[in-house]
C-alpha cells in the first residue's frame, strides 16, 4: 500500500512542472488545422529539397498546392508534381496557408509564380531619369496625370 501511494506522489510530482511548462511554452501559439481541398505554401528545406535550394538566393518556398488528405493535425499530404522527387507528406511547420481564397483558378496560379512587373514599362521612366529628386518627382506627377 505504501509503495503505491509512493509511485502515485513521484508520478504527479513529475506531472505537475511538465504542465507548467507546456501552458508556458504554448502561451502565444494557435493550433492551425488544414482541411482537405484548401491551399498552403510548402517551406522548401536545404535537406529534402537539395535541388531546389541550391543558393541562399533561391526561393525559401513554393506554391501554392493543395491539401490532398489529412493524415492528422501534424501531417498531411500534399498535391505535389512528381518532378519535385520527394514523398508528398509533410508536416505543419513546413506548410503555411494560402490567403487567396478557395476558388482559385489554374490560370491564376501560374499568375502568381510570375513577375508582376514584367511588360508594364512604368519602371523604365525611374531607370532612364536618373536619382529622383523633389523637382523630379514633381515632373514626374504631372508627365503621370
């Protein structure tokens, strides 16, 4: 009776700080949860995408794709292209969710991987003129309006 009543004190005596801890450690963090169908941003690491992060100028991330299956809160598989060579599971740390909506369309996606800037022309007026000063800027308002 007496070594029960030992084992049951050492074991709440371990329990309680670990509570504490864990209350403390996760005082600002939220749970995300991902459901199937919705879109995430993948976290290209150096170790599983060696080809891919080749630089520290390479892109960090690459997306969007979307979420195939749930596995749990942990870890969920992904719509991947099969040139990307790795296993499509991944874990939350490595996913963050897309902000563009649910309806989003195959041509807008390929949008978003190309640079906005490109045939738009405006930016070639700053380049030719020169460093833009007050009077500058001035000209450049009205040539604008």
């Amino acid at each position: 009776m007496f070594v029960k009543k030992l084992h049951e004190w050492v074991k709440n005596q371990i329990e309680n700080p670990t509570k504490v801890y864990s209350t403390k450690g996760n005082k600002g963090r939220k749970e995300l949860v991902l459901n199937e169908g919705d879109w995430v941003w993948l976290h290209l690491r150096k170790d599983r995408f060696p080809t891919k992060r080749k630089s520290k100028l390479s892109p960090r991330g690459d997306g969007p794709f979307q979420v195939l299956e749930r596995i749990n809160n942990n870890a969920y598989r992904l719509d991947l292209p099969e040139e990307y060579g790795v296993s499509t599971t991944f874990n939350i740390s490595d996913l963050t969710p897309f902000a563009g909506g649910a309806d989003i369309e195959e041509e807008e996606l390929t949008n978003l991987r190309s640079n906005c800037l490109q045939g738009e022309g405006d930016d070639a007026i700053l380049a030719r003129k020169g460093l833009v000063t007050r009077a500058m800027s001035e000209r450049l308002k009205k040539d604008w309006a």
